[in-house]
C-alpha cells in the first residue's frame, strides 16, 4: 500500500528531483526491496516523463542504478525490453530531431557523453548474451573508447525510436554529431528483413539494389562529405535493433557496394581493449573443425581444405573431424596460448543463448560451455576468432546478438563470423584470400576481410553479395 501511494505521489509530482527522491524513499521501507523491479521502473519512468520545456534535464540513467545498489547491494537488478524501452525515452529527449531530415548536427561533449551512456545501456539491456566476465572488467583500465582506436575511423550509432531513426557518429578527432531519418521503427525493421530476404542466392539485382540503396542513404550518404574530409578508411557500426541482421558490406551507393569504398567492422560494445603491438601475422593459430556428417548436419567437403590451406599459411595445430571434440580443444588451450582461434564447423548464433552453439565431432557446444571450453587454458584474449560456416537462427529477428555475445564472452579481441550459411567453396576460399591479406605488413582485420570479400566480388561466378555480404569482422578491427 505505501509502495503504490509512494509511486503514485512520485509520478505526479512535476519535478523529476522530486520524482526520484520520493521513488527512493518508497525502496528504503522492507517491502521495497522485495519490489525491487517495481521500484526501479518508477524511478526510470519518473525519470524519463519529464514535461517538454520543463528546464529540468536527466541525469544518465547510470545515476539510478548507482542509488538502486547503494539502498540494496545485494539485489540483483532484472534488466529487461521495458528499461530498454525507458533509455530509448531519454534518447529521444537528449536527440531532439532535427529540422532537415539527414542533415549533420554537432554535439557538445557533454550532450554526446550523455548519449553515449545511454546507448551503452540500451547494448547491455538488450543484449545479455554479451556481458562482460570479471576478467574482462578487471581489463576496464586498458579499454578505449572507439573513437581512440584508429584515425582513419569513423564509429556510427544508429539508435532505433518510435518514429525515427537517430544517427550520432563519431569523429577522429573526437568530435560528435547526429542527424536524424524520418522512417519509424516498425517500417525500418521490415525493410530491414525483406534487405536481408533480398540477398537470397536466386534474388535479382532488380529486387535487392533498392532496399541496399535505400539503407546507404539512410545511414551513410548524410555523412559521405565527412568521411572524405577526415580521409576515413574503415566505417566501424555500433548497431541497434533489427539492424543487427542488416549485412552492411551490401549497402550500396548507385555505382557500387559499401565494402568497394571501405572496410567494415561491428563493435558489440562502446569500449575495446586496446591493439596489441606485435604483427597478427606473427602469431600462431589452433584451427579445427568437421568436414563429415554429424549430428544430423550436412558434410562441409571444403573444410579440409580450408583449414590445410591456412596451415600451409602459418603455424597451426590442426584439429580435423574425430580429432575435434571438446577434450582435444580443452587440452588444446591449456597446454598454450593460441592468438588466432579458426573453427570450420556448423553453428548457430541466437538470442537465447542456449540456442548459440558450434557442432564438436561429439556435439553441440552452446554459447556458456563454448565460453569456458577457449578460456580454459590462457589469460590471454584471444586475439582473432574465426567461425567460418555458422550462422543467424532462422525466424529469430535479434539472432545476430547471439554473434555479439560470442565475440564479446568468448575473450577474443576480434570475431569473424558468417549471417548465414555460404556455399562451402566461396566460404574456404574466401577465407584463405583472408589469412593471405593478414600475412602482409600492416593490413588490419577488416581491411584484410575487405580485400577477401572483393576478391569473390570480382569473380563472376561468386559476385552476388549472397556469397561475400555474409562475412562480418565483430570487435577491433585493426
């Protein structure tokens, strides 16, 4: 009864001060703990309702969560669609759209410290697949923000609202900006399904090229000017709702494909742990993977081949079809430290994480056993890890967040990973053009899939994205 007179009183109130204070008052009584949820959806909500015009501003919602477990350490807070719901509420409220649809606005650093909290909190709410393990927070200190990493980047936040679409990038040199797409959240969505559906193997340049076009306008060209200013080389995509299964490399400008401009990479998290100095080339791989039948899944006669060709390439331990079970990577990993991580093997990546799994000669290994299974032997990450004939769950719209958990619980600085399953022969030789790229003295890991990718694009019998646009470089791409 107190709890709801409390949470009536602070929904009333106009102040959002007030809100908040009367919202924790109602926690500190017994029967608050035990509503713990409840009560943090009045205070996010009290938060968020603020009257137009009201002068008053919010605080980032981490503020919330601060008081939430100074009143109640030991709580364990329930994240869930309605929090997320409620930051995309602030983001609204902190990106007014703007007057001229596309139109670049800069942020202040305040403003765009502010949002970047809150998009940050929006990736951790709707993706838990990818929270972060103690050791990785312990590595907190060594993190940088994305914008730090590499010059020749530009970083973009698409945030997903009811009725737009917000874009805030960032610059180099650390500068900020958004401009705002008037599409709502629904229509993005279908777009975004039927852009994916419309790279089918069989689908016509009729069919696919206006959907690619359409999303290039949306998300690059009001920014095309820029990114020949700074002389940018790498666009690195912080993606938002149903864009996550948007395969970027596909867009397309009129005259050609994105990935024909520039390389591409995902980042799952706002933060990445800084690049190591030693060449990628120097480093030594464990590669394995199933070329037989098993479990009910398809041969991959290509394997064997692949994974032969990038043992002929670097040092390797190879683990093929009966060799590759859980004991072997087990022993595997903890008898050294492997940088490179290269599995060819079915698999699946979902929002539920028991349904994220890679296919072992002795079965599935879902996404919390596969995160044990590579951080058994090293308290090294992993530098770069390669799953090379997985793919999204079928009829599940957040799959690739599945993709997003793996790169960020599996340790490894860098995943490269597939939307959906490749023909087995493009797949291996693409990724043998890969590891060639990666031999050469200062390419990076999205330049060197850049290169692989056009190299099937080139070829006229694998120039449909179908083959190439499923590859996508996941973490830091440098």
């Amino acid at each position: 009864m107190l709890l709801t007179v409390f949470g009536r009183l602070a929904l009333g109130c106009q102040c959002w001060l007030v809100r908040r204070s009367l919202a924790i008052e109602t926690v500190k009584l017994p029967i608050g703990r035990i509503v713990l949820w409840g009560f943090l959806l009045v205070v996010s909500w009290a938060i968020v309702a603020i009257p137009a015009g009201s002068g008053d501003r919010p605080q980032p919602f981490s503020c919330v969560g601060t008081e939430v477990t100074t009143i109640a350490p030991e709580a364990t807070l329930p994240w869930d669609d309605s929090s997320s719901y409620l930051y995309r509420k602030l983001l609204d409220r902190l990106l007014p759209a703007g007057d001229r649809e596309g139109e670049l606005y800069r942020l202040d650093t305040q403003e765009a410290a502010k949002i970047l909290r809150a998009i940050a909190a929006i990736h951790g709410v709707e993706n838990p697949n990818s929270e972060e393990t103690t050791c990785d927070r312990l590595s907190a200190r060594r993190r940088k923000s994305l914008e730090q990493i590499d010059p020749e980047a530009v970083t973009l936040y698409p945030i997903v609202l009811a009725d737009r679409l917000e874009v805030v990038v960032g610059f180099p040199d650390g500068q900020f900006g958004h401009y705002t797409i008037a599409v709502c959240a629904r229509e993005l969505s279908d777009l975004a399904t039927q852009m994916r559906q419309s790279l089918r193997r069989t689908s016509f340049a009729n069919e696919r090229l206006p959907l690619a076009q359409q999303f290039y306008r949306w998300l690059v060209e009001p920014i095309a000017t820029e990114l020949d200013r700074y002389t940018i080389a790498t666009l690195v995509f912080v993606l938002d709702g149903p864009l996550w299964n948007l395969p970027i490399a596909a867009l397309h400008d009129g005259t050609g494909y994105l990935v024909e401009k520039y390389a591409i990479a995902l980042a799952p998290l706002l933060r990445v742990v800084e690049p190591r100095s030693q060449p990628l080339e120097d480093f030594e791989a464990l590669v394995g993977g199933l070329s037989q039948s098993r479990a009910g899944f398809a041969p991959l006669p290509g394997v064997e081949r692949e994974l032969h060709a990038i043992a002929a390439l670097r040092p390797t331990r190879l683990l093929l079809d009966e060799r590759f079970t859980r004991e072997q990577l087990v022993s595997s990993l903890q008898e050294r430290p492997f940088e490179i991580v290269h599995l060819a093997t079915h698999g699946q990546f979902s929002s539920d994480p028991q349904q994220t799994f890679i296919l072992t000669w002795d079965g599935p290994v879902n996404l919390n056993e596969f995160e044990r299974l590579l951080r058994s032997g090293t308290a090294r990450s992993i530098e770069l890890l390669v799953l090379s004939a997985c793919q999204t769950a079928q009829g599940d719209k957040r799959a690739a967040l599945g993709l997003a958990g793996i790169a960020v619980r599996s340790g490894a600085r860098s995943t490269l990973a597939s939307l959906w399953p490749v023909q087995d022969a493009s797949s291996a030789q693409l990724m043998m053009s890969f590891y060639h790229e990666l031999m050469r003295s200062g390419v990076g890991k999205a330049q060197a899939l850049r290169r692989a990718q056009l190299s099937l694009l080139q070829q006229p019998q694998y120039k449909h994205p179908f083959y190439w646009a499923a590859f996508v470089l996941v973490g830091l791409w440098i």
